[in-house]
C-alpha cells in the first residue's frame, strides 16, 4: 500500500522539506528511517487539491476516467469523477477507516463493509483496502539498505522491508527502490507472505509539480496478470491549501 | 390334531396376554413404517432442495468457472446448446452470474446475482414456488428482483423496499442501478440464502453489460425421472461436442451425494435398533405363554403329543398373533405416514435453519409412503417373532411329561 496510499489518500502533498543531506553523520538505522520518511513525506502535507487521471487496462477491457481529489491530514480524503459522462459525480470519501461512495446514478450514499474490501476500487487494480490503510514505512516495518550504488546506471538505494509483528500489513516484503540523489521512488515490488512477487508499483516521468521534482506517473502491474496495469497520471497538483472539514462530510459527496 | 384350530383357541383363551402381545407389536410395527417413510421423506426432501431448487441433474459450464467464477468466461453457444438439448428430450435453462454489493438503507452486503431465464428456468427448477413472501419475478417486471431469506434479513429488507446494487460492467465502468424486492425466498441453501438475488436474465445483461449471447452455467433436467443420471451425463456430453465441463449433481455435490446416499444406510441401522426392540418385547411375551403354560404342555405331551407338533403349536399361536399385530400396525402406520406426507411433522422449534453442507434441511419434516417403508417393517417383524419364539418352543418341546406337569 504505502506508496500508493500516500499518493492515493495522502493526495500527493507535501510537507516540502529540502532533502537535508546528513545522511553520512547518521547512524545506519537512523539513516534508513529519514530515507523512508522523506519518501513518505513526498506524498503528504497538510491539505491538498490534485487532478488525476487514471487508465485502467485488463485483458478485457481500457478505460480512462479523470477524477478531481482533496486530502485533508492523513485520515480523510475525497474524491470525485469528472470523466467519463456515465461515471460523472460519482464521489469516494474516505473517512478514518471507513469509504463512503456516492452514487449519482441512484442518489444513494453506501457504506462499503469490510466484506467489500478486497474488491478493486472503480475497476482498476487496486483495493478498497488500499485506499484505506494508511501506513507509514518507518512504522510498520523493519527496513534496512540491501543494496546502494549504481545499477543500470543510476545512481540508487534500495531497501528491502518486513513487516513489524504487530503491523496491520497484508504483504510478506517489500523492496523499494530510490535515486539516491534526489530520493525519489522509482520502483516498489510487493510480496505476498509467500515471498512472491504480487505487484509492482513504479514512478516515472519526472516534473515539476506542486512545488517540486517528483513522479507524475504511478503505475500498478498485478504480478500475475503482466500484460494488465493501472495507471495514474497527475495533471495538476496544489498542495498546503485552505481546505474546510465539512468538505469531508456525506453531505457534500453529493454536490457536484 | 388341528395345530391351528388348536393355537388360535391358545389365543383367544389367553385375550388378556395376548391383546398386550398384539398391541405392542402392533404399535412397534407402526412406528417402524411412519420411522421409514419420514426418514424417506427427509431423505427425499433433501434431494428435492438441491436438485429441483438449484442444482438441477445435470450443469454445463466453461472448464476453470466453477472455481474462478469470472463474468468473463461465457459459454457463448449456450442458446444453441440448450436447444439441441431440448431436442433430445432434456430440458434445459441458461443462467447467468455476476457479483458486486448490495445496499439497502441501513446496510449492504456482498451478493450473487442470478440471472435467470424465466421462460425456461420453471422447466428445470422448482425455485419459482420456493417463494416465503411475495411472488416470483414477472417478465415484464424490469427492476423486480428476488431474493434469500437470509439477506432479506442481513439487508433488513421486506416486500417492495429499495436495494441499490453497485458492481462493475464487463467493460469496466461502474454498475449501478435500484431494484424493489418482489419476493423473498424459502430456505435452499446457505449461499442462496444469504448471498443471492434473482433477476431475469435481461435486466442482469443490461445491467453488467454482458453481451447479447451466451450464459455462465446451462442446467439440464432429465425429462424422465427413471433414466439413469449418468447415463443422462453421457448423453448430453455426447451432445455438446465442444471442450465444457458437463457434470452432474453427484458429481457437483459429493458430499451431499454421499450424504444422502449413508442416510439410507442410517435409516436402516436405526430400524435395525428399534427392530431389537421389538423382538425383545416379542421373545418377552412369547417365554411368558409358554412356560406359563409348562403344566399344560407336560399333560399334551403326556398324552401323546410330539415334540414336533408342540414347536408348530407354539410357531403357529405365534404367527397368528403378528398376523393380527401387523394387520393393525399397517393400518395404523399408513394412517399415521398418510397424515405427515399431508401436514407434515413441524420441527421448527428443534430445527429450523438447520443446514447440512450448505443444504437447508426443511424444517416440516414430510412423510414419503413407499411399498417398501410398509412391507420391510412387517417382513421384519414376522422374522423377529419367528427367531424370538425358537428358544421358549425348542424347550418346551424337549421337557420330560413327567417333569413338566410337576412343573410349578
């Protein structure tokens, strides 16, 4: 989840803090803990407003929509579907550990239950679940550098995690891999408990956006489906703005 | 001498003994035949609820659905297919399956939908009189679905409330419409119960976007009961000529197959006990006539009667009395099985959602008469009187006169 979740629900925001290269006078430990900060904190701030697109490919079908979302802290999160024209003013407000989605079609809010969980959000290839669970590296898991130098000529870290006993994690492991420069994400592997590879989730095309460098393109590839992906493309991004709580409430799911 | 002149004046002379004698086999011999034919009727039930309410004898279906029931793998010939089967005397119906949540005020919950050709469905199923509230789906109905009982009660739900369901179209886009619950089921199985909700098959296309052509499962139903199921197996594999899996009920369900296949045979071991039962009343009756009556033995005896002619003595005052007990217990029994197979025996308190391997068990137990559940009790019975006699006859029959008639 992690990545995704700060993307997805954290809402591509961020506390913008000035990657302060101390690295060498921190001990190990220490060192591994401001990295996987720094990369969660590149998905979070205070508040957020972004415009994403996201393309859906499986075996049977494609399907892009754009959808429109506002993050406030980490515990709530909305968003709205601005195309395609069938789907438009359907809403997703996640809300502490609960999703709400309205459906414009009906008018009808619904609570999703926790049987709903592992079902795929709007199609795509993730979870309810993922939406849900918000999860900080640093927190949930015992991580430490398994590799650092250059491969296919860049400059990287890579780190390889296990979840803590006690975290409330679906996966088995999972390795991230980031510049070692800038500390930017450019590819996380997923590993159920069996140690198999389940999804891959890489960032690229590098911009300026919201303030500072970093991937405008997330895409999601199931392990075992590789010729399916999800992917999201972030078009616009504000971060550290004026955002209401009632923003966050049923009622204004429902407004368009 | 008579031998049977002779026991039935035994029998009529001794009214008090063997009026109790009678009577007590004659109500064991009852209670065998209502035991058997209820146990016949649950057995019977049971196969009705999984045959004719869902199942059907036979199903077809793309080879990896029953274990990954994706809304993709499509028997896409299936309108053909279920006509040749028509033709070769079956009959048969085309369902479809998709999955996504339902949602009524309060709460939602995971389903199944079932899309159901309504023309054909009635042909292979019973479900459309399965119905606890309400009325089965119409087919100019486009938002009536029905649904189980248990989800009615997960969902909260009664007769024309609202339910939302929200799911995804095969071509990815959200499904999402309302429906008004037209009717509610009876029990038929755990996951029929409490996950599924009946709509016709048009407004299930319409509403997952599923093409024009084709269905998920096809059930077929034999046309004559007494063909054999896996030669009906054969046939109709014989007639698809196409790579799908065709498998039959049995081999759908092997549990409840076996099941319903041992609950013969604990039928039969509980007859078997209460058959013991039956003799030991029987051989109790019988030691106490004859020896009773060693007195009198000795004196036949003494006047020249032959240990042969008192074992038929003893054999026939014997027969005489089960001939008498089987004739009321038949009637008795009949009248009894006649009755449950009418009203039935209401367990309800005992045993209402009872369920065996996701199968609900009726909780109005139905009689089921058959020539058998009648004639095995009494055939019984005869050999158990017959075998419980031997011992008193035999030694009656080896006793000195002399030692006999000062027998006190």
């Amino acid at each position: 989840m992690h990545q995704l979740v700060k993307i997805l629900c954290g809402l591509f925001v961020l506390l913008t803090l000035p990657c302060s290269l101390h690295a060498e006078a921190l001990t190990d430990t220490g060192r591994v803990k401001e990295l996987l900060n720094q990369v969660d904190d590149l998905w979070r701030g205070e508040s957020s407003y972004a415009v994403t697109s996201m393309q859906v490919k499986t075996e049977h079908y494609t399907r892009t929509m754009r959808m429109e979302g506002w993050s406030k802290g980490k515990e709530k999160t909305l968003f709205k579907i601005i195309e395609p024209l069938r789907e438009k003013g359907t809403a997703t407000l996640k809300s502490g550990n609960h999703i709400y989605t309205y459906l414009p079609k009906t008018d009808r809010t619904i609570k999703l239950t926790t049987g709903m969980m592992m079902g795929a959000w709007m199609g795509s290839h993730l979870t309810n679940d993922d939406l849900v669970k918000e999860a900080r590296l640093e927190e949930d898991y015992d991580a430490s550098i398994s590799f650092e130098g250059e491969r296919e000529g860049q400059n990287i870290i890579e780190f390889t995690l296990i979840p803590k006993l006690d975290a409330a994690v679906v996966w088995g492991k999972l390795t991230l891999i980031i510049l070692a420069d800038s500390h930017i994400p450019l590819i996380e592997y997923y590993f159920d408990e069996d140690f198999i590879l389940a999804r891959t989730i890489s960032f690229s095309e590098i911009k300026s956006l919201g303030g500072r460098e970093r991937p405008t393109v997330l895409r999601v590839v199931p392990a075992d489906k590789a010729d399916e992906y999800t992917e999201f493309v972030y078009e616009q991004l504000e971060l550290n703005i004026d955002v209401s709580d009632r923003l966050f409430s049923l009622s204004s799911l429902k407004k368009r | 001498m008579n031998v049977t002149k002779l026991a039935a004046r035994n029998v009529y002379r001794n009214s008090h003994r063997s009026l109790v004698t009678v009577a007590a086999m004659a109500f064991a011999c009852a209670m065998m035949i209502v035991f058997s034919s209820l146990m016949d009727g649950v057995i019977a039930g049971s196969e009705r609820n999984v045959v004719a309410m869902n199942t059907g004898d036979i199903q077809i279906h793309r080879h990896t659905y029953r274990d990954d029931p994706d809304i993709y793998k499509m028997i896409e010939s299936s309108k053909q297919l279920s006509e040749n089967s028509r033709q070769a005397g079956f009959f048969a119906a085309e369902r479809l399956f998709a999955f996504g949540l339902m949602a009524s005020d309060d709460s939602s919950s995971g389903v199944q939908l079932r899309g159901i050709d309504l023309v054909s469905e009635s042909t292979v199923t019973e479900i459309h009189q399965h119905i606890l509230q309400g009325d089965w789906l119409k087919k100019d109905d486009t938002h009536g679905v029905v649904i189980g009982k248990k989800l009615a009660r997960l969902l909260d739900v009664s007769l024309d409330d609202e339910v939302i369901f929200v799911g995804q179209t095969a071509d990815g886009y959200m499904a999402n419409d309302s429906f008004q619950v037209r009717g509610i089921l009876k029990s038929i199985a755990t996951d029929i119960d409490s996950a599924s909700v009946f709509m016709s098959n048009t407004m299930l296309r319409e509403l997952i976007s599923l093409p024009e052509q084709g269905a998920h499962q096809i059930v077929i139903m034999r046309s004559d009961r007494k063909q054999d199921l896996a030669e009906a197996t054969r046939v109709v594999s014989a007639l698809i000529k196409q790579d799908l899996e065709v498998m039959n009920w049995q081999q759908l369900m092997p549990v409840i197959s076996r099941f319903l296949e041992t609950a013969q045979v604990q039928t039969l071991i509980m007859l078997l006990f209460t058959y013991i039962a039956v003799a030991s009343v029987v051989l109790n009756a019988m030691l106490m006539s004859v020896f009773e009556r060693i007195h009198e033995f000795g004196i036949m005896k003494a006047i020249g009667v032959s240990p042969w002619q008192i074992i038929r003595l003893v054999y026939a005052e014997t027969f005489i009395q089960t001939l008498v007990a089987s004739i009321v217990g038949l009637i008795l029994g009949i009248s009894l099985s006649w009755y449950l197979q009418q009203y039935g025996l209401d367990m309800t308190s005992l045993a209402d959602g009872m369920t065996f391997a996701g199968i609900a068990l009726d909780p109005v137990w139905y009689a089921e008469m058959s020539l058998s559940s009648a004639l095995i009790p009494i055939g019984f019975l005869f050999v158990m009187a017959a075998v419980a006699v031997i011992y008193p006859a035999v030694k009656v029959a080896l006793m000195r006169p002399l030692e006999a008639i000062h027998h006190q």
